[in-house]
C-alpha cells in the first residue's frame, strides 16, 4: 500500500529563490526512506514540507490518499525528530512525551499508560521525572524519538537526528533506530548528510543535488549503478574514481595510448559499464 | 581577567573619577540625611536640637506615611503589571512582523529616550481637564475627567505616564527574550498539536520567566524611585495624598513642608528598601534560571 505521494512538488521562496523545482517520490507503508545529499541541496526544506512546517509552492503531497498541502502540520498525522531534539526545557521527560497526546485530548490514564511503554521500550523509564538539562546526549536522542513514537504517526520525520552525537553513540543509535522502525512498521522519512548513515539505515535512498532528485533507489543500486556522475562521486568512500574520456567507434578512449572497449551498447555521451578484464 | 598593575598609584587614579562622583553624588548626601534623621531643625536652618529616634516614631505612627506606602504599592505593582503586559503583547506582535521590523522596533524604543518631566508634561497636556485631547474626548465619551479633583484619575494619569516610559525598555528586553526561543520548539509544538495560543502560554511564555523575573524587578525599582519627575509635573502628588509615593513624600515634606528631618528620616528608611532590592535583584538575577 502507498503511503506517502509527492507529485511533482516544489518550493520557490517569496524572495522568487527555486529550492526545489520538481521531486516525484512514492513510499510505500513501513518503507525508511533516506533523503540524501550536500548541504544546501533542499533535503530538510522537502522534509519540512512534507510536515507543514514550510508551505508547497507546487505539486501535492499526499499521505494515505489524501491530500495534505493545506493542512496544518497537527492534521497530518506526523511525528518529527530534530536536529537539536527541540524538546520543551522546562518540561520532564514525562511531559514532553506527553505534550502532544494532552493537547489532542487523550485521557490522562491512557496518556500515562502510553508514555510508559514507550519509556520502557526505549529505557527511559528512569528518566521519566528528569529535566532534558540533565540528560547526556544520546538520552535526549531518546526522548525525542519518544516522543514522535508515542502518538503511533503515520509517518516518522527525522531531521538529521544524529549529527550531534559523538561517533561511537552515532553508530549504536543508527541501529536502534532502524530495529525501531523495523519493529513499529511505521513510514519513516530521514535526512541526513552522512552517506554512511543513509546507506545502512535506507530500504530506499534519495540523491538530492540543487533540489532535483539525482537518482532514486535501493543502496545497492546506488552503489552498482549509479544515474548520474554526481551519485557516483557522493556514494562510496573513498568516492569513486571520474575520468575524462571520449567516446569513439573504437571505444573509449582515455589517452592516445589507452582505449577500452565498450561491453555492449552505449547510452549517450556517457558511458558507465567496462569490461573489467580489459584493465590487465 | 586579572590585570596587574606596576604600581598602587594608577589604578586609584583611574577610578578617582567614579569615586569622587559617587562620593559626592551619593556617600556624602547620604551620610548627611542619616545625620540629619536624628536631629529636629527649624525652617530656617540656623538651629536643630538631637532628638534621637523621635522622627523615626513620628513617621511609624503617621497614618499618613502609612498610606503614602499603600499608594506607592499600588502605584509600583500598576505601572509593572500594565507596563509588562503591554510590552509582552507589542513584542509578541512585532516579533511577527516580516515587513518593515525595524521601524516598529524604533518607534517602540523611542519613548524611553523622553526625559521623565518631559514625559510627565506631554501626558499632563493630554489630559488637562480643560483642554487636553484625551480629556474631551473622554468627556465627550460621558467620563467626567478631572484628575485635580478625583484622586482616582489622578492615580491613573501618573500610572499611564510612568508605564508609556518604561514600555520600551520592557518591549527590549521582552522582544530579545522571544528571539532567544528556539524555532524549531514552536515547531515542535505545532506538529505535536498546540494552538497558537496554547503554544505561546506552554511554551513560550514559561520559556520567559527569567525575562519577566528581571522585568519585575527592574520595573518595581523604576516606579518606586525614578518616576520623581513624572509625578512632579503631573500632579504634584496630589489631589490630597492620593499620588503622594514615597519618593515624593520625602521631597514634599523636606522642600515643601520644611520638615527636615523627617524627610531625613524617610530618605533612610528609602535606603534600608534599595539595598533591600538590590540584594533580592543581585541574588536571584545572578543566577538566572538556565536552560540549556
């Protein structure tokens, strides 16, 4: 089942800036969708849209069939995790974990109930009386990913979630953030700058490049076979070695010296697959 | 930073200037009016007699004085509560405003450039009974205005003129506060369902209170001591006692009613109250309450 559509969306600021041209993007129930790329490359300003914290200029956005580009970011059924965390300073752990389900009503023994599963699965059940001041780093992380968890979203959003961790609780949360997803089935739409995270963590990968949507696909794709040049240089490290060449009847042609034959046909002006064996 | 000297000379000549100035301005004055607590003089100056602590009971049993310090409190917790509140609510609005911030901000800082008098005269002007802009139209509103007559409106007019003063200064430190809030908090509570409203009175607003704390405090110490001027030129504490603060009291007694050392007297127990508030502000403004 689809869950996430986005057609043909877009983003022109009012100062007339284009962002984001045009991104197509279906995921389907339970996929963890990473958007990658450079900074600057528009992947928050798309993530921040699908939340309704930054307006659509163009396209649609739907989440289960329906349409979302005018609701507020309450209505849509979506849970978000930031890059400093944004959790309330003046709150307990227990508070801000129960913040959003207070403001939709939810009776205060359910509410209870509900923050301390959680807290439990993510073992904060220690924590629940303490401010986020008084929290490491890595327990933050896990009172923001609480809170998104305990109002069971449609849609997971996570903001670079990592990048202020230490290396060592990087790794340790990467894992327990997919083993989370994979254990809730909740769609989860993730940005991040580090082509290791967005690698391992992804079912599906997006390349963004000046807000175009370079290639689309699985890791391995990505890794194997590469759509376009800029791909190839930010997948991989150490990254993958460009060399100017020129194709012609005979093959391709690095210097006067050196020609490759090609393996089969070749597409355009560029050429990605050589016969391996022709190196030695 | 520690910075050292090669000899004891210069540093004391360096600040030779703020203590001559505090010396003269402050130590000196002070001493005196202790002095001069103690002592009865007549209207002239030319003889006092020791009378000990005769003008401190006299104060302590003058339902006068006492009533001096209920207008002030009244006076002190009107201009901070309706100039803090007023000054949230223009911050909270010109925080919002996307074009030509600037020159609201401007505008709203300028009042507290006004010299205290001059603020004084032009709300006095406003609301002369007989010819003041705000005073007809009020009259023509079906308000008897008069506030040399009503010691009411006299209480109002001082608080009006005092809190359009200390606005800016509040709407400065308010509108700092308010940028000092993080975005993607809002954010946050947008997405986890909060209203506007209930975000600014959830999130916002407790994420104020050490802004509002400082407010509290620097206003009260404003309406207490320096709005002098204001209600000089306004309603020279009057009608009756009915704007007579406490500040004012010790001039009306000492200039006016020549009674020096009563004046003296109050002038001390004045003192024992800053130290008081300065103690409370350094204590608790020190160490602000931080999140991190």
């Amino acid at each position: 089942m689809t869950d996430v559509i986005l057609e043909k969306v877009g983003k022109t600021y009012p100062n007339g800036y284009h962002a984001i041209p045009s991104v197509d993007l279906t995921i389907e129930e339970g996929e963890f969708i990473v958007l990658v790329g450079p900074s600057g490359c528009g992947k928050s300003t798309l993530l921040r849209m699908v939340a309704g914290l930054e307006s659509i200029s163009t396209g649609e956005l739907r989440i289960r069939s329906e349409r979302m580009n005018e609701k507020e970011p309450a209505e849509r059924d979506i849970a978000m995790v930031f890059q400093n965390y944004a959790l309330y300073p003046h709150m307990s752990v227990y508070d801000n974990m129960a913040y959003g389900l207070k403001n939709r009503g939810m009776p205060k023994d359910q509410i209870a109930e509900k923050v301390s599963d959680v807290a439990a699965m993510l073992g904060l059940t220690e924590l629940l009386q303490r401010k986020p001041r008084q929290l490491s780093g890595g327990q933050r992380q896990r009172v923001a990913m609480g809170r998104a968890m305990v109002r069971d979203p449609k849609v997971f959003l996570f903001d670079e979630p990592l990048s202020n961790l230490d290396a060592k609780l990087r790794v340790q949360m990467r894992v327990e953030i997919r083993q989370l997803q994979r254990k809730l089935g909740t769609t989860t739409l993730y940005v991040t700058h580090d082509q290791v995270e967005a690698m391992t963590l992804a079912d599906r990968l997006v390349v963004l490049n000046k807000g175009k949507a370079e290639q689309i696909g699985t890791p391995m794709d990505l890794y194997n076979k590469p759509a376009t040049p800029f791909v190839a240089a930010f997948i991989g490290s150490p990254s993958m070695n460009l060399i100017d060449a020129n194709l012609t009847e005979q093959g391709i042609k690095l210097s006067e010296a050196l020609t490759l034959p090609l393996s089969h046909q070749h597409r355009g002006g560029i050429v990605w697959e050589f016969v391996q064996s022709t190196w030695k | 930073m520690t910075v050292t000297f090669p000899q004891k000379s210069l540093p004391w000549l360096l600040l030779l200037p703020q203590l001559l100035i505090t010396a003269i301005f402050f130590l000196w004055p002070a001493e005196q009016a202790l002095e001069q607590a103690f002592y009865q003089e007549d209207a002239f100056g030319l003889s006092r007699e020791f009378v000990g602590l005769e003008n401190f009971l006299d104060l302590f049993t003058d339902p006068l004085y006492y009533q001096s310090i209920l207008t002030t409190l009244v006076f002190s917790f009107s201009v901070a509560i309706v100039g803090m509140s007023l000054a949230l609510l223009l911050a909270v609005m010109a925080d919002r405003v996307i074009r030509g911030k600037l020159a609201y901000q401007t505008l709203l800082i300028w009042p507290y450039a006004v010299a205290p008098a001059l603020a004084g005269v032009l709300w006095w002007i406003l609301f002369d009974p007989s010819m003041g802009p705000i005073a007809l139209w009020l009259k023509s509103a079906g308000v008897d205005w008069n506030h040399y007559l009503d010691g009411n409106q006299a209480m109002i007019l001082v608080v009006i003129a005092s809190t359009w003063k200390q606005i800016s200064y509040n709407f400065l430190f308010f509108l700092a506060g308010l940028q000092a809030v993080p975005r993607s908090l809002i954010e946050a509570a947008a997405i986890d369902g909060a209203s506007p409203f209930k975000r600014f009175w959830t999130i916002v607003f407790p994420l104020l209170s050490p802004t509002t704390f400082f407010l509290l405090v620097v206003n009260l110490v404003y309406a207490f001591f320096e709005t002098f001027g204001v209600i000089d030129a306004t309603t020279k504490g009057g009608p009756g006692q009915s704007t007579t603060t406490l500040v004012y009291k010790v001039f009306d007694d000492g200039f006016v009613g020549l009674d020096l050392g009563g004046s003296a007297a109050q002038s001390v127990v004045l003192m024992a109250i800053v130290g008081l508030m300065t103690v409370i502000q350094f204590r608790f403004i020190e160490r602000k309450v931080q999140y991190s």
